[in-house]
C-alpha cells in the first residue's frame, strides 16, 4: 500500500475492541464497517480511515459494498487539489486495484471514466470506456455508450467521434439521428448528408424525434442545398427530384431547395430554369406561392447585386443593358403571375369551367390566345366531371366569333356543342335557345325557326325526361324550355297555323305549364277565337290540381265574365262551383270575390248573399274578419242595414275573441245609430265576456263612452258591476292554481316554521274568499242578457245591491226634503230622431226613384 504512511498512524485505545473483532472474524464485513464507521465518527485522520479500508479490500477483495464506499471517499478527498495532484493518480490507482477483481460491475467503470474525464485525460479515458465495454456483458452495454458519446462530443475529437458514433449505431440503429446532428455539430457535412440519405433509404426507419419522411427529405434537402461546397459525395439534383416524385403535395420546398442549390454553386440561369419548370408542374397554390415568392426574391436578389456592382466600378452599355433586361424579365414574371396561378388551379383540376373563363379573360386583346384558350378548355372537360355548367363554356365560344361577324364560325360552334353528352337536359336546351337567339340577333329569322322545329323534332331513340342513362340529345324534345322560345318565335315570326300546332304539340306531350295554358289560350283570344281559348282553359284545368291550377282557373272565369257577362249566367254558375269544388281555403278569396260581384252584377242578390255566407266559411282563418266586413257592406247596401244584424250575430259566434269583440263594437255602434241603445247595451254585455280587461282596454273604452252618451247612473253602476266580474272570472283560474301550488308546497315541507305556516294559512285564506268570490259572480254573470231580453227582465237584474258600487251623489248628508225628491219616478224625455235612409237600402232608393 504505497499511498498510504503506516508509520504515521497511532493506534488509540478505543480502536482496541474494533481491533480484537476484526482478528477474530476478518471476513466479517460487518466488523470492518463498525471499525470505518467508528473512526469516521472520532474524525480520525483521513490517513487512518483509508488504511482500514486498505486492510478490508486486502481482506475482502470481491466486496463492492466496501470499494464502493472507499473509493467515493477517495474521490471527494481529490476534487478539493488541482487535477495535477499526485492525490488523483493514486485514486486512479485504487480503481485499477479494485477493477481487478470487480470488473463486472458498471458502476465503477463508470465512476472511473467520470473521474478520468474530469483530470482531462482524453486517450486513457478512451482506453478505460473500450475496456469497460469488452468487460461488461453485453446487456450492460446500454449502461456506457451515453457516457461514451458524451466524451467524445466534450473534446475536440471529430474523427474518435465519427468512429465511435460507427459503433455505437451497430448496437443501437434506431439513433441514426443523433449521429447526424453530431456530424452537423463537427462541420462533416457531406458524412452527414449521406448518412440521412442512408437513414431515407431506409423502409423501416422511424424517427425518434417525430419527423416524417417528408420532413427528413426536406431537411436533407437544406443541407445540400445550403452547402453545396461541402456535400460532394451525393448527386443534389438526383435526389431532390426523387423526392419530388414521392412528395407532391408538398413539392413547393423542395423545389426551392432545388433552385437555390443551383444559385448557391453559381449556377444561376439553371435555377431560374428550375423556378420556371417548378411554376409549370406545382399542383397546389399553396406551393406556387412558395415558389413564385422564392423566385421573385431571386430576381430581385440578382438585380440588386447587378446594380451594387455597377455603381461600385463604372459600369459599361452591357452592364446597363444587363440590368435592363432583368428588370424587364422581373416586370413580366410579375404580369405573368396571374396567369400562371391560373394554370395551377387547372392542372389542379381540368374540369374547373370557372378557371378556363378566368383564363380566357386574362388574355383579353388577344383573338389568337383566346381561340385557343376556348379550344383547349372544350377539348379537355369532360362533361360529367365538369365543376360548373360546361353549356357556358361552349356558347362563350360562339358568342366571341359572333362579335368578331364571323357567323360561319360561330354556327359550327354550336352545331358541335349540341352533340356534347350533358351531364343534364337544361344544358343543352340552353345552348339550342342560344343557337337561335344568335340567328335572331342575325336577322336570319327564317334561320331562327329552324334552328327550333330542329331542336324539338322528335328523335328516333326517344326516352323520359329525367331518365338519367338515356343520352340527354334523345330527352331534350320534352324541354319546357324549348317549346317556351318556340312558341315565341312562332307568335313573332310565324303564321296563327304554325304557332297553334306548336301549341297543341306542348299539350300532347303533356309537358306545358300553367302559364303555356294561359298564353295559348290568351294567343287564340286575340286571334278571335274565344270558344277554342275556353277549351284550352278547360284542358288547363283538367291537367292540373290545386294550388298549380288557381292561376288557370282565376284567368278563364275573369276572362269568360269579360267576353259573357250575364248572358250566360248558368253555366258561369257551373265554372264557379266547379273551382270552388276541392278549392283551398288559401285561394278561395278571390274566387268567392268574384263570384259574387258577378252574382251583384248579373244575377240576384239573395245569390249574391248565400255566395258571401259561404266564403266567410271557406276562407282563411285570417281572412275571416275580413270577408265579414265585406259581407255586411254588401248586405247594407242591397237590402239595408237592418238585414245585417243576422250577419253581425253569426260574426260574433264564428270569429276568434279579437274579432268578435270588434264587431261587438261594431254592431252596436250600428245600433246606436238606429237608435236602439238597449240593443247595443245587451251587445256590450255580451262581447264583455270576450275581453280581458287587462288586454282590451279599447273595448270597456267604448261601452263607457256609450254609457256616458246615453246610459244613466244605473247602467253605469251595470257597466262597472260586470267588468269586475269578468276581471275575476279571469283572474281566478290563476289564483286557484297558485293556492294548490302554495298547498301542495305547505304539505311537502315536513317541519315547517312557525312563520312560515301562517304565511302558508294567510295565503289559503286568501284564495279561498276570492274561490268564494268567483262563485257568485259567476251567478250573476248567468243573468247577463241578450239582444231579445225584455225591458222587465233588464229591470230585475239591475235591482240587484251593489255593495262596491260607486256613489255618483253630490254630498253624503243630502236632507230629508232631496231624498225624497230621488225617491220619486224620474221622468225621462225621449227624443225624436228620424231613421236612416240606410235602414231600407235599396227600398229607399226605389221610392225617391
């Protein structure tokens, strides 16, 4: 034991036990670590702690529990002295010693290459890692390399490092990652980009980091792309076009890489060459934005460095016509950009109809490109892929020879677009009605006629209109829209014969509309045949149901009154009961309308009456008010006002409460008007059981100002008696429901509070006296009368004491002489009015006649 000074230790007196125990069992560990612990605990010199360990691992030599602990202490002794201490050799000594016998264990090789680190010694750390991995088993292995990379990155040692990153991805492949970063930290790039070349080759590779292949390939892309001095083992542009062809959804980085590859070796007319061939085969806009953004910045980088340069040294005419040219190649990569967007979103998708009419306004003022344009767009859409109407793209087509007068052309245009295979019938009717809107435009109307008695011929192959697998050129003769601009141009052009039979053709297929049944028969109307436009009314009417069929019908009854009026007054009536027969409330309006003015004008009123009773049945709900109103203006004014009480009664039982309040105002103004003020007092009384107070404040308005105007005190008394009474009765629904909802909460509660309970009796209370309440005036509500009431029965209902009632006297301690004054029969002076001339209607007119 050479390090350590035997002759300087002195053995004490309390080291006597420990001594005598370790000479009895000197394999004991126990005994040794009780003897180092006592010693550490006298703090005895650090000389006599080490020289019991020295004579315990003499002892012990295959004890790790013993070298473990001595050579930590060791080691803390040493890294308070400088690391060219002879202390650190000795502590080197001591781990050579104890890996003689423990060389098994990873810990201390790993405390010993730590510690080898730590004096610097590069080479003999090397040594001990290489020993240590050829001495542990293999599994252990796992153990030293991260201590081993962490060496070799801590030194300058590139070519130590590349080999032993060589063998440590021997063990470990799936790292291949961290190899490369290291070979980037140590400026080997051309190592590093062929091992990720490597690493890419690679099927079952998979990135520890979460990288993608594509994020690889870009990756390796920028490395060769950004130095291009440095990595000359790999063939760039090989590699980056491969993955261009793996990756072309994101090709725009790397043809980026690509391009400014080319820029950084020099090389800069083949970049712009990759720019210009990357903007032609990109197929995202996503990607022609990153490249056209690059190859401007490109552009602009040149010029700058261009005019840096002449402005640095005289600059000679070819310089100054250099720069030109690249401003002017600049200017029109900006003017092209437009165009070349255009493009990608086409190779994106040939089939956009959208982008090839961008495309052809973008070379507008150019005849010869548009032509072109037009031509490859209907050569390369295909008409059941096409996104938009393909039919556009064909009659743009004609329509630009036809503004340049070249009809020829234009015709042969359109001849070939009438054999495209639509995707639907429309389409192509469409392209024939622009075929024969050209010829109109032409004046050739002879041209025009034909184009349509062509398109509308019958084919051979004939199939259904909406039979999807027949061709749409066997389906267009049932287009309305053809027939529709056929007949227009017959109307216009052609001959009453001609344009009738294109007429009766439509109705044969069974194709017309509403409206072809109104033109046809409005077209015969002018041609004065009256009989055969009621026959196609009649045909009309038959073809179609409600609600299609109101229009028909509401034009042939106004049209047959216009050419008949009373002369055929039956089978007018027909006509009506025959649309009224299955007729929707939501058109019976204007039919009942027009059946009665025709019934005021031609017929009786009687009839005219019972068509106005039917239809305040036969409309709308909505429209039944309404419909009343007109009802009893035209009762008023054929049989007199009186006639309307009957109408004014079955109002007020049919119409919702809305209604039926305002005609209780209603009629009883009317009989204010006549004079029978009790009559409309009984009207009051009746409609006060439709209206709520709270929200018909206008109706109770009324009364009163009736009351004012005519009643007396006792029907004022009357008036305010019943509106509380139907205040209540409105009013007790809701508070009944709100006592058994205050019960049902008292009977809920298990435990409740003193206070609690009586709000809970109070509230009981409360509802009960206003039940009660209810309940009379419920009864007296009962006795509230109608319009044929008798005066003695007014008189009993209003005997009835009124305790609420409001006292309309002037003091209250009137004396003995005026109360009886009240108590007398009051005398009332009735008034003499003359009746309204209205009363009799048309009476009256026929006397004054």
């Amino acid at each position: 034991m050479p390090d350590v000074d035997v002759h300087s230790i002195t053995l004490e007196e309390d080291d006597i036990p420990f001594e005598e125990d370790i000479i009895r069992n000197p394999y004991h560990l126990k005994s040794w670590l009780r003897y180092i612990e006592h010693k550490v605990g006298r703090k005895a010199p650090r000389q006599a702690v080490n020289l019991i360990y020295e004579r315990a691992v003499k002892e012990l030599p295959g004890s790790y529990k013993l070298w473990y602990a001595y050579l930590k202490r060791r080691r803390l002794h040493a890294k308070s002295k400088v690391i060219v201490d002879p202390e650190f050799e000795k502590v080197n000594n001591a781990f050579e010693r104890c890996l003689v016998f423990l060389h098994k264990m990873p810990r201390i090789w790993l405390d010993y290459c730590q510690f080898l680190m730590d004096q610097r010694q590069v080479t003999r750390t090397r040594h001990t890692l290489d020993r240590a991995l050829r001495s542990l088993a293999l599994t252990q292995h796992d153990r030293v390399w991260p201590l081993y990379l962490k060496f070799v990155r801590s030194y300058d040692i590139p070519d130590t490092g590349m080999r032993v990153y060589r063998r440590y991805l021997k063990f470990f492949p799936e790292n291949g990652e961290d190899f490369v970063d290291y070979l980037k930290s140590i400026n080997r790039l051309d190592q590093a980009a062929l091992k990720l070349a490597d690493l890419l080759n690679e099927e079952k590779f998979t990135s520890k980091h979460g990288k993608s292949h594509y994020q690889l390939w870009k990756e390796l892309c920028s490395l060769m792309s950004e130095n291009p001095d440095k990595v000359k083992d790999l063939k760039v542009e090989n590699i980056i076009r491969c993955g261009l062809d793996r990756f072309t959804n994101e090709a725009g980085a790397l043809w980026c890489a690509l391009a400014q590859y080319h820029s950084r070796s020099g090389q800069f007319e083949k970049a712009r060459d990759v720019y210009e061939e990357a903007i032609s085969k990109v197929m995202t806009a996503r990607d022609f934005g990153q490249v056209f953004d690059a190859y401007a910045q490109f552009e602009e980088t040149m010029i700058e460095g261009k005019m840096s340069a002449a402005s640095e040294f005289e600059a000679d005419e070819e310089d100054d016509i250099d720069i030109e040219l690249r401003m002017a190649r600049f200017e029109r990569l900006m003017e092209r950009r437009p165009l070349l967007l255009n493009s990608v979103l086409l190779r994106q998708n040939p089939h956009n109809v959208h982008e090839w009419h961008k495309r052809v306004s973008l070379f507008d003022g150019k005849p010869k490109e548009i032509i072109n344009t037009y031509a490859e767009a209907v050569r390369t859409v295909n008409p059941k892929q096409a996104t938009g109407k393909l039919h556009t793209l064909w009659v743009a087509f004609a329509k630009f020879y036809e503004s340049n007068k070249q009809l020829n052309e234009a015709r042969s245009i359109f001849k070939m677009a009438v054999q495209v295979p639509f995707r639907n019938v429309e389409e192509l009717a469409t392209v024939w009605c622009e075929y024969a809107e050209m010829e109109v435009r032409a004046e050739d109307y002879e041209r025009a006629r034909q184009v349509m008695r062509e398109a509308t011929a019958t084919p051979k192959e004939r199939a259904a209109y909406h039979d999807a697998s027949a061709p749409v050129q066997n389906r267009v003769f049932r287009s309305l829209k053809l027939w529709s601009m056929h007949c227009d141009l017959e109307e216009s052009l052609g001959t009453f014969q001609t344009t009738k039979a294109v007429y009766n053709r439509i109705l044969d297929l069974g194709i017309s509309s509403p409206q072809i049944i109104i033109n046809f028969a409005m077209f015969l109307e002018e041609s004065n045949y009256f009989e055969d436009a009621f026959t196609i009314y009649e045909r009309g009417v038959s073809m179609f149901k409600w609600p299609n069929v109101f229009d028909i019908w509401n034009t042939y009854l106004t049209k047959f009154l216009e050419r008949y009026g009373g002369r055929k007054l039956e089978r007018a009536r027909d006509l009506f009961e025959q649309c009224l027969d299955g007729c929707p409330d939501k058109f019976a309006k204007n039919i009942y309308l027009l059946y009665a003015k025709m019934e005021e004008e031609h017929g009786m009123g009687r009839h005219a009456m019972s068509v106005y009773e039917r239809a305040t049945s036969a409309v709308l709900p909505a429209e039944q008010f309404e419909m009343f109103n007109i009802y009893i203006q035209r009762a008023a004014s054929i049989f007199g006002v009186t006639h309307t009480r009957q109408i004014y009664e079955k109002a007020i039982e049919v119409l919702p409460d809305t209604g039926a309040r305002k005609m209780c105002v209603r009629f009883a103004q009317l009989e204010c008007k006549l004079g029978e003020f009790d009559r409309a007092r009984a009207v009051f009384m009746h409609g006060s059981q439709l209206a709520d107070p709270r929200l018909s404040a206008d109706y109770w308005k009324h009364w009163q100002e009736f009351e004012v105007a005519h009643g007396n005190e006792d029907s004022y008394r009357e008036l305010l008696r019943i509106k509380r009474s139907v205040q209540a009765q409105y009013n007790t629904s809701v508070n009944y429901m709100s006592a058994q909802m205050l019960a049902a909460a008292g009977q809920a509660e298990q435990v409740p509070t003193t206070a609690a309970a009586d709000s809970m009796k109070a509230l009981e209370a409360q509802a009960k006296a206003v039940a009660e309440q209810a309940k009379e005036e419920v009864v007296t509500k009962s006795k509230l009368l109608f319009v044929r009431s008798t005066e003695k029965e007014i008189v009993e209902a209003t005997k009835e004491e009124n305790p609420d009632e409001i006292l309309l006297g002037d003091d209250d301690d009137d004396d003995d002489d005026e109360q009886n004054e009240a108590q007398k029969p009051k005398v009332v002076e009735l008034a003499q009015q003359p009746v309204p001339s209205e009363v009799f209607g048309k009476l009256a007119r026929d006397e004054d006649s």
